[in-house]
C-alpha cells in the first residue's frame, strides 16, 4: 500500500500568521519570536507613594518571586494634607487707628501646590464706656497671603459690629465669626489672619480685641 505523509498542524493551502506592522500594535515580531511588552509597576520614593506631593497616595505591592502568573496588587488611599494654628495671644485693638490691619500673630503654611479649603474661626471682644456716648464699633478680619505679600481677595469679612444710641453703663460684648475661603497656591504658602477695627462713631476702651479662645486657622487640601 502506498500514500503520501502530510505535516501535523498543517493544512494544503494555509497562509503563514503575521504580525500586523501598524505602529498601534504593541506586539513586535523579533529574530527570535514575538515579543509581548511588559509592564514595569514602581513606585516613588518614600515606599512606594507615588508622589509625596499628591492628595492620593498609590501603593503597589509586587507579585512573589516566581509567580506565574504574575499578580501585581495596586491600592490608592487618600492622604489630603491639613492642619490648624491657634491664636498666640490677645490682639489689643484699642490702641489701633480704626481702618489700620493688624498682624494676630496667627497663620499656617499651605505646604504644596494646590487648592486648599481654608477656615477662620475668630473671637472678638468690643468694650465701650457711656461717656463716649453713642457708638457704632466693628472688628473685621481677613487673610493675608505672606508668600504673596498681599491680602487674598474675597476674604474680608465682619466679625462683630456693635451699636448704641444711648448709652447707660459699660458693656463688654464678644461675639464669634467662621468663614471659609478656597485659596489655590502654586507651592509653599504662609497664610495669615489679620484684624481691624472700624469705627462708625464712639470710641472703644479696653478691652476691645481679638480673643485667644477658639480663635485658630486651620487648611485642608482638597485638589492638586
């Protein structure tokens, strides 16, 4: 008997398999056989965050040696930077000219680029004396860019006004004003909280100021 031997895997009239040339393929045909990319996962120093500087902080565990197939096992975490300040000490607003800013003493440092979500929180105190006769006394605050070297727009804001026609007897009142402005820096960034008194008329006697309890600044980060 006779008849012809025909190749395994193979059948009359196939056509070779080839590699498609266009550049969007990232398979490459070599000397030696095809080549399949590989994907290099590294991280940035310290550990493996990617970007100490960044409000989502990527963690990637490489797979054990001799895995097959390789795992790789990838994770992100939030890690928006924040903080707060507190007022130092009283702030004498009496000795001042009414419209003059005064430094409190109080600020923090926005530590990167970004957009930060900035808190004031602010405790006054306006003290008047009926011989002064009637009064119209306010105390505003605002922050001030330091790095900048200027006030940070939109952030001016009255704290206390205080008003009286007819005056019988000394009165001491404090009063507490909170805002929240959203500044954006393009890198370290000292911000600080000033206060002025205005007056309408009348005068203020001691003690009329900015008060240490629950006075604090404090900044959270909310975007790159």
């Amino acid at each position: 008997m006779s008849g012809t031997n025909a190749g395994l895997g193979s059948a009359a009239g196939s056509a070779a398999v080839t590699i498609d040339p266009q550049s969007c393929n990232a398979l490459t045909q070599g000397p030696n056989g095809l080549l399949v990319p590989a994907t290099a996962v590294e991280g940035v120093a310290p550990g493996t965050a990617v970007g100490t500087g960044r409000s989502v902080d990527v963690d990637v565990t490489a797979p054990a040696a001799g895995d097959c197939p390789q795992e790789w096992q990838v994770g992100a975490r939030l890690t928006p930077a924040f903080g707060e300040e507190f007022l130092p000490s009283f702030v004498d607003l009496v000795a001042t000219a009414s419209g003059d800013w005064i430094n409190t003493g109080l600020s923090v440092v926005l530590p990167e680029a970004g957009v930060y979500e900035v808190t004031a929180a602010v405790h006054t105190v306006i003290t008047t004396n009926p011989t002064s006769g009637s009064f119209s006394i306010g105390i505003v605050a605002r922050l001030f860019d330091v790095t900048a070297g200027g006030p940070i727009a939109d952030t001016l804001y009255t704290i206390q006004q205080n008003a009286n026609n007819n005056p019988t007897s000394a009165v001491a009142d404090s009063d507490m004003g909170t805002f929240q402005k959203f500044v954006q820096v393009v890198g370290a960034t000292t911000v600080r909280l000033e206060a002025a008194r205005i007056d309408g008329s009348g005068t203020p006697i001691a003690t009329t100021g900015v008060q240490v309890q629950t006075t604090r600044l404090a900044f959270k980060k909310i975007a790159d």
